[in-house]
C-alpha cells in the first residue's frame, strides 16, 4: 500500500485547509485509516481516525469540532477537512493506513503551517 498526502500549505489562523491522502496498491487490505502530525520538536500524535466503512470516527481533544475525517473508498482517498485553523497545528499532517493483518502505512507528510 502507497499512501501520498496532499493539500498542505501556509494559511492564517482562521483558516482553512483541505489534506487528502491518496492509497494506491493493495488498497482492499486497508481497514481503519487516520491521520497523525508531528510538530518540531514534539511527538507524533493522532489527530483523527476513521473505520474501513466510515462508520466511526475519533478526534483528538484538540481538534474536536474544527476538523472533519472522511473518506471516499471507492476513490481511495481520505480526507481531512480542517477550520479555525491554529497556530499550534502547524505540523508535518501524515496520513496512516491499517491493514486487516495490522500492517502498518505511512505516507511521507505534508506540511501545514498555520501564522498567527
């Protein structure tokens, strides 16, 4: 499974960002997929995660509320929908995929950054 993200940038507080995350591959073995960002100098985090079908989703205490997780399987794409963008979410956005056999997939990171 390939996974490539998209839809980073620089954008005002306030704002708002559409990421995309493309899987290509073997993409009938990906069951739940996320997204996770990693700001400089900090940990890798989950931001939000979503079922294979889309029936369930979870957020971080910190973006509940401003972004939206969904995905499109029959295009292979996952989304991230993020408003009232902060200067604290200003981070490398990277997209993850689970496999049925626990395989773990990450893509390589596209960058937010978010000015105050």
């Amino acid at each position: 499974v390939q996974l490539v993200e998209s839809g980073g940038g620089l954008v005002q507080a306030g704002g708002s960002l559409r990421l995309s995350c493309a899987a290509s591959g073997s993409t009938f073995s990906i069951n739940t997929m996320g997204w996770y960002r990693q700001a400089a100098g900090k940990q890798r985090e989950l931001v939000a995660a979503i079922t294979s079908g889309g029936g369930s989703t979870n957020y971080a205490d910190s973006v509940k509320g401003r972004f939206t997780i969904s995905r499109d399987n029959a295009k292979n794409t996952m989304y991230l929908q993020m408003n009232s963008l902060k200067p604290e979410d200003t981070a490398v956005y990277f997209c993850h995929a689970l496999s049925r056999t626990y395989m773990n997939y990450w893509g390589k990171g596209t960058l937010v950054t978010v000015s105050s």
